[in-house]
C-alpha cells in the first residue's frame, strides 16, 4: 500500500527506499539507459532533459531501480510534479527522505547534517518549473556530502558547476524503406505494439500493416507518450486507419488518457505545461517557429520569424527554447541547424492560427525560400553546385511548405516561378516523379501566368519527363515553352526547349529529327554567347552521333563540349560529358581513355549524390568488365545499375541499349543463366556505397571519397554515445542480420559468422574448435576440419576479386581511415567520425570479398591444431567485419570470444550488451 507524503512524493509503506513501482513494460532504452548509468558513475549529477512525453521520468525511475543496489543507503524518488511554490522544494525532499524539521535550523542544513554520510542516489522528478529553487537546494548538498549522486529530469537543465546532461528524445523509428518483421527490431514500434496488445490483445506486426505501424511512430517523433496514446485506439482503428488520422494533428493532441498527472493526459496538456513556462517573447518566437516544416538555420529565423520591432535577440531566444527542450539541435550540421517535433510543431501553429498570424507568416516563408531557390537556380551553373544541392535538401521540407502555401494562396505565379527554379535540383536529386508532380500542379492552375517563369517552368517539365521516358508529355510542354520563348524573344528559354525536343525525339528513335531540332538548339544558343548553352548542344549531337555509330564525329562534338562546359566549371554538366566521350573513346577502341573517362564521371557524380548519373556509369562500367571478361562483375554491375535506375525512376537511354542488350547477353552465355542471374541479383542488392567502389575497382581508379547516407528519421533519437544493451544476430538465406540500437545490416555468410551465432546462442558454453570446423564441413566430429585452402567468394560475394595493386589501394586507404576515426574520436568530431565508418564499411567489404574468409594460408601438424587456425582465423575475421559495421559490437566480442583448442563466448560486463535469439546457421 502507498501513501502521499509532501509534494506528490509516492513512498513505500514498509519502507523509504522503494521507488515507484511501473504499472507497464519498460520498452526499448537500453542503451541510453546504460549510458546514463555510465555518466552517474563519473559525475554526482546528471540532469535527464527532453520534451514532455519524452520518457524522462520513467528512464530515470528504470536506471534508479538498477542502480539501488549498488549505493549503499539506496535510491530515494521525490516528485515535484504538484509543487508550485518554490520555497517548498526543501520541504518535498525532506518529505521524501522521511526528514524531520528541527527547531532553529533550516531545512537545508538539517538535509546536510543527515545525507552528509550516506551513499546515496536521489532522484529529483520534474524540475522544470522550479529550476532556480531545485538548484539553490542541489548545490549545497552535493557540495557538503561526497558520496551522494542526484539524478533531475527537466525540460531544462539546472545550471550549476559539476551538471552532466543526457537529452532524452525519441525512441527509434523505422527508415522509411522499412517493411515486414524488420520494423520491429526499433524500439518505438516495440512500444507500439506492446501498448496495442494491451487494448487489443489480437494485434500483431505483420507484412501488411507493418508499413503503417512504421508511419504512425515515425509521424509521431517515437515519442513514447504519444505512441501510447496512439496504441490505446486500436481497439476501434487498424494500423492504417490510426496513420491516416495521426495527418490530423490536432485531433492527437485532444486524445486523452487517464494519467495520475492531468497534465500527462494529453499532448495538448503536456506541450502547454512546456508552453506556460516561457516568457512572452519565447512564446512568440516558438509560435513563430512552428512555420518551417523542417530544420531551419539561424539565419532564416532572423529573416522569417523575427517580429521587426521585438526587443529581444532571435538568436538569445532561439538557445533559451533549446534549453527548455522546446526546440532540438540537429546533430552534423554546419552552419548549425534546429527543428521543432511535430507534436511541438502541430502545437505552435495552433497558437499562431488563434493568434491570426499564419497568413503572414506563411507568406514571409513563401518569399524567403523563393528567394533561396532564384540564388540556387542563379549558382546551380558554377563550379559551387554541389554546395547548393547539399543546401537545397536540407531546405527540401519547407520549400514543399512554401509551395503548398503559394498554391493554396493561389498565388499562383509564386508557385510557377518556384517549381521552374527547383527543376534542376529535382533532376540531379533523381526526383523525377514529385518534380513533375509540382510543375504539373503549379502549370495547370493558372495558364495565364508571367510567361518568363512560366517557361523555365515548362521547360523543366519538359527534362523531367524525357528523362522519365515520357516524350510525348516533353513535347507538349517543350513545344509551349518553344511557342511562348519565339514569341517573347526569349533566346536561353529556346535553346533549352528545343534542346529537350531534340533528345525526346532521339528517345523515339527518330536520329535525323534529332539532328535537325539540336541544330537549330545550336545556332540559337550561339547568339547567347553562354558556353553552358552551346555545350550542351553539342553534347545532345554527340549523344545522336554515338546512337548513330559515327563515334569520330561523336567525339568531335564531345570534345567540343566538353571544353565548353568546363568553362562554366558545373560538376554534372562535365560528368555528362565525360560518360559520353567515354562511349565514343570505346567506339574507337579506345578502352584506355573510356575506363578513364568513366572513372572522372563516377567521382563526380558520386559527389553530386546523382542517381541516374550513376546508374549509367554503373552500365557503362558492366559494358567495360565484359569487354575484360569480368562476367561475374558485370552482372553484379548491371544489377547495381537497375537498382539505381529504378531508385530514380530514369529511363534506359536509347544509345546505350543495344551495348547493353549484348553485354548482358554475353555474360549470361558465359557465366550460365544461374550464375549470371545470383550475380546480377547480389548487384541489385548492394548498398549505393558497394556499387560505387565496386566500380572504381574495375575501372581501376582510386575509389572516390564516401559520405554518409542520408539520414532516415529516426524518431529524433540523437542521444550521445553511450554503451549499449541489447543486439541480435540471425540468418536469413545467404545473410545473416545484425541489429543494434535499432539499425541492422546485412553482412553475407561466412563460416566465421556462423561459428560466432552458435556461441552466442550458448554463452558460457565451451565448443571444440574441432566440433565447429566439422559441422561446418558437414562431416563427423574428429573428421577433416579445416578447407584446404582460402575460401574464394561467391558471384558477387563481397565485391570483384581485385588485383595486388587495387589490394594495396585499398588497405592504404583502410590505414588513413582507421587515423581519421581515431582523430574525429579524439575530438569528438561526431560527423567526421560517422563519415569515416561508412567508408571503411565499403572499403572492408570489398577487401574481404577480394581475399576472402574463413580459409587457411600456412599448413598446421595435425586436424585439432588445423582446426583450431581455422576456427580462431574464421571467428576473428567475422569479429572484425562487424565491427567496421559497429565499432561497440567490435569491441564487445573483442572482449567476450575466446579462441582456442576450445571457443567460447563469456560476455564482458563492462560492455554491457546482452545478445537476443543468437543461433547457428
């Protein structure tokens, strides 16, 4: 039984050290619940920050309970929740720790006198709103009393010397690729469904809900109180009913649970306990906040949600709502770069709406991501390109909310002027389909509007749906922009609609009308004097010219081009140039300059982040490995290309079919149907970065700088680095799957991998390393062991098998890696860091497909000494692929494996990672 003492401070009856006890399943948090137990033990406070409905209270009650054991005199829980008067803080804590006032003291110094010689954790719940008065009391006794830990949760930090912080986000979501059984390896769904069974005992994750179930946690920011108010309304709405309502965020924030706290009952109410905290003017720059759809500098809330005659500082603002967890840093960005959660979000322009300020608001956006989008369009032809591309997506959020509000506004020449000014960015970015989507919406509202920006308009139409393979829709809006730019002596305007014309007729097989209409390109685009426009002419020629097999005049005009285009230093521009000069340098048996050519146009694209550029180099590369007989890395390389092209939803261009038709052809007669087909379908299945050194490596260029995937959403769960709990490791097939803190990778069998899942499914347990290498080789115990030689990859196993010199290349650049993780580590350079580790992932798994794994290089005396080489070699080679993949992981088995004439796993508790369902293969 319990009782209330002081402030809403819950003890025990039998006792003062019982924390409270939890009505629901702990759900996910292992690991930031790790990591706040490693920050207790090096600083005596830490303060658990975050937005309302984080889950601050219940990770710290989580992290108290397991820590009770190791301090002594416990760990007491005092909640201030239900205290509004700042003088009683003292009060609520004495309560709490069943401490008399004494006559003539005060009750600070009497908490002194009786904590000065305990060890002790005291856990302080719900400061936020008393933070001056939580501080006033914490410092002194932290100061008097050296063996006490003091654990806060607020939405703001205390500030006072010696303060540790842990930011508590959301939990982890799903990317958005995400489906089936794999949804449920991240701790929000987790959640989920636990909460969901609870009301509607039936429901389970399955292939066809497993989508939508990923879409709620990922609409709600894996906040933890959101999702389980969401859960609590299956009983009455499947998975894609309750996705479908969450569009409706209003709606979510009325929703209601009957939580002790009536400020825990709804989203409405806990946001507004955040809200009323504030001072005006924060108040109102939140309000303001609420406009941009997503991560927003600095700079653009002086320009956009600014009041002109506010007194305050933005940027002063902008830092104390960090501080209050009511705005969130994104992390690896530079300039700086901040979003609200949606919830927050969904709040605040509920307050600006009652206010009648989204209007203008909205409208001020509107100008300033159209301004950004006319200096992007202005710079997009310029050495800086990929600069811009890089701003352009990190803006892509708000500039889609500024053309739905321009549309919805009916501004429509707004609207018109912005999407044509996007056109290029959508090309390069592989967004064929929404671009289209936008210009088409933006077109059709209005065919009367400014005819400049409509033409920019249709002409980017007009290139996003020849690359699509949609001629006839490019003629139709090129033959406007044609009609409209004769008319208004519109002469760049022409040059690129009769461009697009021209290459939507080589599209059609029609080479002579292509020839006529890009000569009439030319001779217009010579009048402008702009090097941009008359390379790219000739560049559309020399594509006719090699359709044409007249590869002498093609490289004529390719050279030409090519010149021309440098002048004006845009990456893609020259990249398009290159890959078609390399099919012209082929056509004349110049295989040298074609593979050097096509390397120049990877590294460029590559930079860019261009899908459809790749998926090219990608085909051009397989024609080239045919031509070597490669076989095995061309299909690997033509199925990379299918990927990439279906990825950007590009068509197959029409010169490069019938070389692609008999490459493909060629191969398959060599390799076999079966074999060609395994290695066309690992291709299809490699990550962008593996396809991309895949290449370099048969074109035999330095493999190209990787950056890091672009982020999925995960929820907001940018938590510190901190040891985790939980991993798994399970076969599927030819792979075996690897989770850990809710991301998993697909890592292709080895016996090494295989060895390892069946000591982790039986920790503590010893094998002979003579058992393992038997039932690995399938024969009986004390058989033959070991292989009698190194174990070469499959088809497209890893990666091409690479020569000595490529070897060497790549194990130079795994040494200048492993130097640059060590230094971004060093400096806790989390970006630099992460950057590093996805190269060396590729890099890893091209150099292990290469030399392979598993085998054995020098001969032993007998079968147990062979097995055991064989075995240890094995087990430690799995050891170091995944931790390329998961350095922590790494260093856990490091730490855990032994190897020897017995093998084991002994887990090492100072790493702290327990393994789920391990088994062998």
């Amino acid at each position: 039984m319990r009782r209330w003492v002081g402030a809403s401070k819950m003890v025990s009856a039998g006792g003062p050290r019982e924390l409270p006890a939890p009505l629901t399943t702990f759900v996910g948090r292992r690991r930031e619940a790790a990591g706040v137990c490693a920050r207790l033990e090096r600083n005596r406070l830490v303060t658990l920050t975050g937005a309302g409905g984080a889950g601050k209270s219940r990770l710290a009650v989580e992290v108290a309970t397991s820590l009770t054991s190791r301090y002594r005199d416990g760990a007491r829980f005092v909640e201030l929740a239900g205290l509004s008067e700042p003088l009683l803080v003292a009060h609520a804590v004495a309560a709490g720790l069943e401490v008399q006032e004494q006559a003539g003291r005060t009750l600070p110094d009497v908490l002194v006198e009786r904590l000065r010689d305990k060890v002790m954790l005291l856990v302080l719940d719900c400061c936020e709103h008393l933070v001056e008065a939580v501080a006033q009391l914490v410092l002194p006794l932290l100061s008097a009393c050296r063996n006490l830990r003091v654990m806060a949760t607020s939405r703001e930090r205390l500030g006072i010397p010696g303060e540790a912080l842990w930011p508590v986000t959301g939990l982890a979501t799903p990317p958005a690729q995400a489906a089936g059984a794999d949804v449920l390896e991240y701790d929000a769904v987790r959640l989920f469904v636990d909460r969901a069974t609870a009301v509607e005992p039936g429901f389970a994750v399955t292939e066809a809900n497993a989508t939508a179930v990923a879409e709620i946690c990922r609409k709600l920011d894996g906040l933890p109180l959101a999702i389980e108010l969401a859960a609590a309304r299956t009983n009455a709405l499947d998975a894609e009913q309750l996705s479908s309502w969450l569009d409706d965020r209003f709606r979510l924030l009325a929703w209601e649970t009957r939580a002790p706290l009536r400020r825990h009952r709804t989203l409405d109410s806990v946001v507004e306990w955040s809200y009323d905290l504030l001072s005006e003017p924060e108040r109102k720059l939140f309000e303001r906040l609420s406009v941009f759809a997503g991560a927003f500098t600095l700079d653009a809330v002086e320009a956009v949600a600014t009041e002109e005659a506010g007194p305050a500082c933005p940027a002063d603002l902008l830092l104390r709502l960090v501080d209050k967890s009511l705005v969130t840093v994104v992390p690896v960005h530079s300039p700086a770069r901040y979003r609200l959660l949606k919830t927050l979000r969904a709040y605040g322009l509920a307050r600006l709406r009652r206010r009648g300020g989204l209007g203008p608001l909205s409208a001020q956006h509107a100008a300033y991501f159209h301004d950004l989008a006319e200096q992007a369009w202005e710079r997009f032809r310029s050495p800086h390109q990929a600069v811009w591309v890089d701003r352009l997506k990190a803006e892509h959020d708000d500039l889609r909310a500024a053309l739905e509000w321009l549309l919805a506004s009916h501004d429509v020449d707004g609207a018109v002027r912005l999407a044509g000014a996007l056109a290029s960015f959508w090309d390069l970015q592989g967004r064929y389909a929404e671009g289209r989507v936008w210009l088409e919406r933006a077109l059709g509202a209005d065919r009367n509007a400014a005819a400049k920006g409509r033409v920019r308009a249709l002409n980017g139409l007009g290139l996003l749906a020849v690359i699509q393979g949609d001629p006839e829709r490019a003629w139709l809006s090129c033959s406007e922009a044609e009609r409209l730019s004769r008319r208004d002596g519109d002469l760049p305007g022409l040059v690129c609609s009769l461009q697009y014309l021209g290459f939507g007729a080589l599209l059609l097989g029609n080479p002579d009308a292509a020839v006529e209409t890009l000569g009439e390109s030319l001779t217009a685009a010579l009048k402008t004097d702009d090097p941009w426009l008359v390379g790219w002419s000739y560049l559309f020629l020399a594509m006719v010219e090699v359709t044409r097999s007249d590869f002498t005049q093609a490289e004529h005009h390719g050279r030409t081009a090519f010149r021309l285009l440098c002048e004006s230093g845009e990456p893609k521009s020259i990249a398009w140039a290159e890959l078609t000069l390399a099919t012209a340098s082929w056509g004349l048996g110049d295989v040298r300059d074609a593979r050097a050519r096509t390397g120049e146009a990877l590294r460029l694209f590559h930079r860019l982040d261009a899908p459809w550029g790749l998926a090219e180099v990608f085909q051009v590369t397989a024609m080239l490995a045919v031509s070597h007989h490669h076989y095995e890395q061309a299909a690997a390389l033509f199925g990379a290309s299918d990927t990439a092209r279906k990825k950007s939803g590009a068509a197959l261009l029409s010169f490069l079919k019938g070389w692609r038709a008999a490459g493909i052809a060629k191969a398959r007669r060599e390799l076999g149907d079966r074999r060609f087909q395994e290695a066309r379908d690992h291709g299809r299945q490699w990550p962008p970065a593996t396809a991309v050194l895949a290449t370099a490596a048969e074109l035999g260029t330095e493999p190209p700088l990787l950056s890091p995937a672009p982020a999925e959403p995960r929820g907001a769960d940018d938590t510190p680095a901190a040891p985790p709990h939980q991993a798994s490791l399970h076969r599927r097939g030819d792979y075996w799957a690897l989770a850990h803190d809710g991301r998993t990778v697909h890592l292709k069998h080895t016996v090494g991998l295989g060895y390892l899942a069946r000591l982790l499914a039986a920790p503590g347990r010893e094998f002979p390393a003579r058992e393992l290498a038997a039932a690995d080789r399938g024969t009986a115990r004390g058989g033959p062991a070991a292989p009698d030689g190194p174990v070469s990859p499959g088809a497209g196993d890893a990666g091409p098998v690479l020569d000595a010199r490529a070897k060497d290349a790549y194990r130079r650049r795994l040494r200048e890696l492993a130097e640059e993780l060590d230094e971004a580590e060093r400096f806790h350079d989390t970006g630099r860091a992460e950057r590093a580790r996805v190269e060396l992932d590729a890099v890893t798994e091209q150099l292990a497909g290469a030399v392979g794994l598993g085998g054995r290089d020098r001969r032993a005396a007998s079968d147990g000494e062979r097995a055991r080489l064989s075995v240890t070699k094995a087990l430690k080679a799995a050891v170091k692929r995944i931790s390329v993949h998961d350095p922590v992981l790494g260093q856990h088995l490091e730490r855990s494996v032994r190897t020897g004439a017995y093998c084991s796993y002994a887990p090492d508790p100072a790493t702290r990672i327990g393994w789920d369902g391990g088994a062998p293969g």
